[in-house]
C-alpha cells in the first residue's frame, strides 16, 4: 500500500494553498471539510516513568516493615506499601501531593545485587510544575537516596493532545489503520485502571490500538474521565492557561463541551529503539539519550512519528483532514526548545543476526518447561517474561515469524497446557 496523502490545505479568502489553513480540499470528491471549529487546547507530557539500575540500600527495606502507614524518606512523608507482581516491583513510595511514585525492588533481581530495582512515575501535575532538567533533577535525586551505583536506565513516556470541536467518528476502528493487531473498545464500562488509579463510571468512552509495551494509541472522553478521577478542576485550570494553539482566539476552551484527547504511549523499550536508532543531521551521530530530560527535545518527533504509524484515514489514500492538523500543527508543551528538524528519526532494531533464532525458540522451551515444573500459570509466565531485560529480542524473533504479542500468549499457554497434560507433577 502506498503511503497516505494529506488533503490540500486552502486560504479561505484567496482559495490557494496555504498550511496553516483549516480548510481542506478533497481533490477526488472535490468536497470541503472545514476545521475551524477545532480548538487544540494543549498537547503535553502525561506521563513520565524513569527507570534505573543500582543496588538498593539496606535501609530502605526498613520503610516497608508495615505496609500502608507512612514513612520519612528523603525529607518528605510518603506513603508505603507493596504492589502486585504485573508491575514487575514488590514495593512503592507514593507521594500525590508530590505527584511521584517510587516502585521499589524487582522481582526478577536479586536484592543484593546491581539490577533494575528502581522505576519511578510521575503525574500531570509534576510535569507541569517543573521544567525537564529541574525534574531530572529531582527524579536522580530519589534515585539516589534509593540506590547504590545508580544509573540511568530509560525512560517511557505518554504524549497527550487535548481538543474539543471534535469527536472520534462511530467507524473509528475501520478507519484507524496501523501494524498493531491489537485494539480494545470500552464502552459503557463500569471500572478502568487509568494509570495507577481505578476509576469506576458508566459513560466512558475509550478505543485502544497497540500494545502497553510498545507505542499504544488511546483516544478517549477526558472530560469524562477526569469527572470520575475528581481531577476536572485541575485540568480545567490547565485548558484555560494554555488554552489553544489558535492566537487569534486565545480564550476558546468551553466548558460545556467535551474534551476529547489523543494519546500516545511508548514504553521504555521504543524509546530505546529511537534512541540508538535516530540520527542527528549535523554530526550522524545517534542520539543516544536515556533520561526524560535528554530526550524532551525530542518528544515532537514521536508525536509525528505516532500518528504516521497510526494512520486515520478517511477513504483508502488519504489521512482524515483532523489527523494532518493534529500532526502538522501540534507541539509539545515544554519549556525546551525541539530538535524536530536537527534530527532523522529512526528505530533500530536489534535481531537474530549474530547467533541462531533458535536460541530463542530453545530458551522459550526451557522457560516453559521450568514454570510447569513450578506449577506457574500462563498469564504469570507471560508478564514474567516480558518483565525480562532480553523481551523485546524475544518479542521481535516471534514478531518476525508472524506472531503478535496475544499469539505468543496463546502458543506459551498451549505449551503449559501439554506439559502439564503429558508429563503432569513429573515435569
């Protein structure tokens, strides 16, 4: 399939091209689709998660002898506790006021050993308050009070577009076109875990495209689900002090229309493709980045990217005239100036070349086969194995071999299944 066109974008005084334009022409119906009535409130950071690697110091086991009470830890009062084992850590700090969260101890390393023992998430409103360095800053230092050795492992990030004017159209999954074979709908739903929270209404609208840990596109009723999170006053004192990308109407959130927003996330493991893979055009150096801070000059970059690999068509060949505007004239909101045009953008890959797939398909088997041994179930094999410092390798091999992330669940499952059919407490 060939690559999709954008509309022509028409002055609507002189009729000629011009790209800043919310007119769009489609040139096979000769049919105008009018944009103005969008307003691009804001596209900003939503989520930042830094990981790291060290050794953990002794004492701060001590802050989890009493799970839920508070502790002091690095001059502020947190709250302890542990955390399921699909996070892939056994313990966190949480600080709301702060907007931080520290997850503490991999359950896949050794506790007395250098490993990725320290991943630590960050909310809205901490974004919002501090620049990049400053966060930076304050993340390493956490890490820091945690850690022995520390250092920076990579960061994941969510990129998050605000708009009203617009809602997703009823055919959104048949117009939505992209590699991922994996999407979810909700609707109507009574509970969603949005980030770290849970919340539970009955009018969300969600639409999920790609995997959590690759680039994941999400499209959903943010009024809604601020409403339900009891955090509408605070984005709506965001909406109004951004307030657009429009300078000749600087005052057009409205309050009594939806916020729509468009979302996507890369999980740590892409932003590591693009950070060995992409290119700066002066030097043809990679750029090599692994903290937030490093990588924020870059964050237009993937917005672009996202929605090139997310494509929203309207008819076969041409992008929806709303996905070139938010593509084309949508800038992330921070303080940092873009290197969008200093740099080529690129994921590499890292493959098989070098040593046998097979490795992989022999590793899978013997890590079958010892979970079955142990009696482990399937859903807990998989999250273990994609908590694996080597899983992108794995999942790449098998992506390669036509396997999607859900069939590689299916084909681990099916292979427990038989061990425990055939062999059963003898494996």
């Amino acid at each position: 399939m060939n690559k999709p066109k954008d509309f022509a974008r028409l002055d609507i005084d002189t009729g000629l091209e011009n790209p800043a334009s919310r007119l769009f022409v489609d040139p096979g119906k000769m049919g105008f689709i009018d944009l103005s009535g969008v307003r691009l409130l804001r596209c900003g950071v939503d989520t930042v998660r830094q990981l790291y690697r060290g050794m953990i110091r002794p004492e701060i086991m001590a802050l989890f002898e009493n799970p839920g009470t508070l502790v002091d830890f690095a001059g502020q009062r947190w709250h302890s506790g542990r955390v399921g084992r699909d996070s892939g850590y056994q313990y966190k700090l949480q600080n709301a006021d702060l907007g931080i969260i520290l997850l503490i101890k991999n359950f896949n390393a050794k506790l007395d050993c250098i490993g990725p023992h320290l991943k630590i998430e960050v909310s809205p409103h901490a974004i919002d308050s501090l620049s990049p360095e400053r966060l930076q800053a304050r993340l390493d230092f956490y890490a820091s009070e945690v850690m022995t050795h520390v250092e920076i492992n990579q960061c994941a990030v969510h990129l998050a577009l605000d708009l009203q004017g617009w809602a997703p159209p009823a055919d959104l999954v048949a117009q939505m076109h992209c590699r991922a074979t994996t999407h979810r709908d909700i609707t109507g739903i009574n509970e969603i875990n949005w980030a770290t929270k849970s919340s539970t209404y009955g009018r969300g609208e969600t639409s999920m495209f790609g995997s959590a840990s690759g680039v994941q596109l999400c499209i959903y009723n943010k009024t809604e689900q601020a409403k339900a999170t009891d955090k509408l006053d605070y984005w709506e004192s965001v909406w109004k002090r951004r307030d657009s990308f429009d300078a000749a109407d600087p005052d057009n959130y409205n309050p009594d229309q939806a916020v729509w927003r468009v979302e996507l996330r890369y999980h740590h493991s892409i932003i590591q493709q693009f950070a060995s893979g992409s290119l700066d055009v002066r030097t043809g150096q990679a750029i090599e980045t692994r903290s937030f801070a490093a990588f924020s000059g870059h964050l237009d970059g993937l917005w672009r990217y996202g929605l090139r690999q997310f494509k929203l068509l309207c008819r076969p060949g041409y992008f929806a005239p709303i996905w070139t505007l938010i593509r084309e004239d949508v800038r992330v909101d921070l303080p940092v100036d873009s290197l969008l045009d200093d740099t080529e953008y690129k994921r590499y890959y890292k493959t098989s070349r070098g040593f046998s797939g097979k490795n992989v398909e022999l590793f899978l088997g013997n890590f079958v086969s010892l979970l079955a041994r142990e009696r482990v179930g399937a859903r807990r094999a998989f999250h273990t194995l994609k908590d694996w410092d080597c899983w992108p390798v794995i999942r790449d091999h098998y992506a390669a071999k036509g396997m999607d992330e859900d069939g590689l669940y299916k084909h681990i499952k099916g292979i427990l299944e038989e061990r425990h059919v055939r062999w059963g407490r003898a494996v």
